[in-house]
C-alpha cells in the first residue's frame, strides 16, 4: 500500500474555501460540499424493508456533515435480491419505510440519494458475514424465505458465476422488457419517498454489468454479441428510470470501470459517452465484482480515482471517485487536480462518521461547526471556545502528558 498523505494535525490551508467543501449544483440539487457516503449494503431489511438500522446508518453520516448520502442498493424486483437481508423498492409498500429515512437525512441538511439495482446470478446467496455461499434449499431457509419459487436466478445468458454456483435461466427479450420496466417504477418510487438523487447501479457483476460483459452475456440477438449490442440493456434501463424520474433532479450510473474479465475502460469511456445524451449527471467510477473478486489485484490509496479521471476528461461527463479515498487532503487534491467533480468514502465512514466535520476542521474551515446539526454544533462549538488547547482524537497519536 501506498504512503498516505498526512493527517496528524490540522493542514495549514491557502485556500478560503476548499473544493471538497464549495457547494456543487447538479440540476436543480445543490449540494453543501462534494463529500458523499458511497452506497453500501447492510444486508438489514426485513423481507425487503428498511428498518430502525437503516435510519441510524443514514442518519448519522448526515449529522457528521456529509453532504450526499447514498442508501446501498435497493431491488427493483424480488429476483433482484442478493440476500435475504436487502431493501426493495419494487412495490408501493416499501415506500413509507424508505420516505422515513430520506426526510431524517433531510432534516440534518444533507441530500440523499439511492441506488437502484438487481443482483441477476448473483441473487440468493447468503450474508457475506454468514460465508456468502449460494443458498440451498433446506428446511431451514425455507423457514426464512416463503417464495423459494419465486426468487429465481435469472441473467442474460444460462452462465454461472463459477462451478460452486447455480446456474442461472437466461431472461427472454419480453422479461427484459419488464426489468426494464421494473426499473423505472422503482425510480418513480423513489420519487415518492422524496430522495435526490437514484442511481443505476450498473457495476459489482450484478444484472446490468451481466449484460455489458461479453463473458456473462452470451446472447446472440439484440441484447448480445457487440459492444453496441451488449449495452443496450443498461441504455434502455437509463431510458426508463429518465421517465419516471423528474427531469430536475439528478441522476447517477454506477460502472465498473475494468473488470479483468473482458471490460476495459475505453468500454466504460464509450458507455459514458452514450449515458450523458440520455440524461445520466454522473458517472460513479468503481471496478469488478464479475469474477466474484476486486478488481485491483492490489488496492492503494486511491487506487479507483484514474479511472473517474479519465471518463470524466474522455466522455466529457462529471464523474464521481470511489475507493480508499480516506484523508482530507487527499480527497480535496482529487477535486483540485480536476481528477473528479465528487469524492465518495465507503468503509471510512463506517470507520468515522464524521468524516466531513473531521475533514472540514483539517482544512482549517468551520471553526464554528456550523455544518452540523445544533445539538452537535452546540456542544463542539463550546468545547473549542473554552478549551482551545484541545485537539480532538483524529489530529493526535495521544501521546500527551497527563
């Protein structure tokens, strides 16, 4: 792993206002700084609801300071689901439950999004916490899921995932058209539980990128075989989500940028090129998931952002970086070399919630903690007027004299 920049003590800025920190317009959505909470599945609904988990994880990210929080990704169909633990969105009901998570974020000043996708052959498997295996139908998975029949593995082409893995049924052209479908309901859900921002996921090796690689999409009609036809999938699913998703707010799509498995970033470039006419605002740069592994053999600091760097400068399209992004002046160089136009942390904001009130007071902004909610403002605020000397745990190794 690379040298990371340093982040013992406040950095000494020249800059008035940060570009990780200068409100960005996308649409009619302005959001309060470039810091986003990149989606990430809990594997915690309840037969596809969000739960009081999923208020707390949203929630405290939005009083940290983030200024997008992104919800993991949330099924469009039952076959979609990945586990028996993630969110749906592909029925009316779902929404309450959904709305009630947006407007907390709201109420904390951040703007929140949601990821819509499928899990296509890699759908019924088990918590990757629980070994992340395919499910067997046993007398006790039938105790937790009453519609075995009706979660089946479905994907462009009968190709598994590998020799441990089932094999899948490959969809026919009028089921892709209801998936295509299914999408833009889910969209036009998400409209009605007040989120910001939806984005597509299209990346990790789940339906939409089954269809984009030659190697899991074997098809020999209009939806297989070139380049062109291989991304008619993920064009018709923009189209459909564009619909139903008011023109004003944003919209994201999430690629894997390589995936060492037959798709390359000039793919992805090209993807990109044909997304933005479509209405897509930002392409979310990650990598792999087709093979089941990262598709960085070795991952540094870093490691994701060339690629957001050079979609955003070849396609002509802003980009969004991912992947060990983790200090503040690492994130604000991204921006300020003009790499990406938004930074998104995953595992870090699992790690520090506050990442952006932390990064805001490294770069020397917001002594006041205005950025927060008053119940955190207020107690933070107080502590640095009347113990200046104090450096929070973030800024020191704690080695002090008592």
């Amino acid at each position: 792993m690379t040298a990371h920049p340093d982040s013992s003590r406040p950095i000494a800025s020249n800059m008035d206002q940060p570009l990780l920190f200068t409100p960005l317009q996308i649409r009619d959505l302005t959001l309060r700084n470039r810091v986003v909470v990149a989606p990430m599945h809990q594997y915690s609904a309840t037969r596809g609801f969000a739960t009081d988990w999923h208020l707390m994880n949203a929630g405290r990210y939005a009083a940290g300071g983030a200024g997008l929080v992104m919800m993991e990704s949330t099924k469009v169909e039952r076959r979609g689901c990945g586990t028996v633990g993630d969110l749906g969105l592909w029925d009316d009901a779902f929404v309450p439950g959904l709305a009630r998570v947006a407007g907390f974020v709201h109420t904390c000043g951040a703007a929140v999004g949601i990821q819509l996708g499928h899990s296509g052959r890699k759908s019924r498997i088990e918590r990757p916490w629980e070994g992340g295996k395919p499910l067997e139908r046993t007398a006790e998975t039938e105790a937790l899921v009453d519609d075995w029949d009706a979660w089946e593995l479905v994907a462009p082409s009968a190709v598994p995932v590998g020799d441990a893995w089932p094999t899948p049924r490959a969809l026919s052209r009028s089921e892709i058209a209801d998936v295509v479908d299914a999408f833009g309901h889910a969209a036009a859900r998400a409209e009605q539980a007040g989120f910001d921002v939806v984005e597509i996921h299209g990346a990790h090796g789940f339906l939409i990128h089954e269809f984009l690689s030659p190697l899991a999409n074997q098809r020999d009609d209009e939806y297989g075989g070139s380049e062109q036809a291989r991304m008619r999938f993920a064009l018709e699913v923009t189209e459909s989500v564009r619909a139903r998703w008011p023109a004003h707010k944003p919209l994201f799509f999430r690629v894997s940028a390589v995936d060492d498995a037959g798709w390359e970033l000039a793919h992805s470039v090209e993807l990109a090129r044909r997304l933005a006419p479509l209405g897509v605002d930002i392409i979310d740069c990650s990598s792999g998931g087709l093979l089941g592994r990262p598709g960085a053999a070795s991952a540094g600091y870093g490691y994701q952002v060339p690629y957001a760097e050079t979609i955003r400068h070849e396609a002509e399209v802003m980009t969004m970086a991912v992947g060990l992004i983790v200090h503040a002046l690492q994130a604000e160089r991204i921006l300020q070399q003009g790499r990406a136009d938004l930074v998104a942390l995953a595992r870090e904001m699992l790690y520090n919630p506050n990442w952006a009130m932390d990064a805001a007071q490294k770069l020397g902004i917001d002594p006041q903690f205005t950025m927060l909610p008053p119940p955190y403002r207020y107690w933070l605020e107080r502590r640095a007027a009347t113990v200046p000397q104090v450096q929070p745990s973030t800024f020191d190794d704690g080695h002090i004299d008592p």
